[in-house]
C-alpha cells in the first residue's frame, strides 16, 4: 500500500471532509441567496421602467391629441400669408395717406377734399 504524504489533498480526515463539505454548502446557500436577492432587485427594476414606459406612450399620446396634421398647419400658414399681405397694403395705404397729408400739409388736403365734394356736387 502507498503512504499518505503530508499536505497530499486526495487523502483527508473524515472531520476535513465534513468542514469542507459545510463550507461548500455555506456558499452555495449565499450563492442561491444572492442570485435570488438578485433576481428581486431586477424584478423590482423592470418594474420602474415599465411604469415610466407607460407613463411616456400616456403623455406622448396627449402631445399627439393636441397636435395639428400637417395639412391643417399648412393652410393656416396660407392664410396668415394672404392676411399678411393684406395688412401690408393697408398700411402702405395709410403710409401714402399720411405722406399726402405731409406734402400738401392740413390745410392743402382741407382743399382737395373739398374741391373733391364741388367735383362730386355735395356742395354748392
């Protein structure tokens, strides 16, 4: 029979075996409970992420609610367009009515006006 040499690990005690066996146990019931530990922690995440998922598809669904199609946006800048416009020619019409009055002064656009109602018969 061979002899058991010192510090040889295929041969151990039975009070070794039983140390080691407990200690192999004690960490794979740490191991099981941080996996579980784990698991609970990412559950517990996936849960957050999906309430804030559902509470962003909820506030992106009011942004589209209150959004205008691109059809309609395109025909009120058409209209602001030709309202635009108009505004434009009113004021370039009061522009002119107003540099009429600074060329002929109060008292030449008094005469034209009244030489305007003589021409129309207003007055006598």
């Amino acid at each position: 029979m061979k002899e058991i040499e010192e510090g040889d690990d295929r041969f151990v005690s039975r009070r070794e075996l039983q140390h080691r066996l407990v200690a192999l146990r004690e960490l794979l019931d740490s191991r099981e409970a941080a996996y579980t530990k784990a698991l609970e922690l990412q559950a517990v995440e996936n849960q957050r992420r999906l309430a804030e998922l559902n509470h962003a598809h909820q506030q992106a669904q009011e942004n589209w609610a209150r959004s205008l199609p691109r059809e309609t946006f395109a025909g009120y800048v058409e209209q602001a367009e030709k309202w635009r416009e108009e505004v434009n020619k009113s004021i370039s019409a009061a522009q002119g009515a107003i540099g009429l009055l600074r060329f002929l002064g109060f008292v030449g656009v008094l005469a034209l006006l009244m030489a305007l109602l003589r021409l129309a018969g207003a007055t006598r």
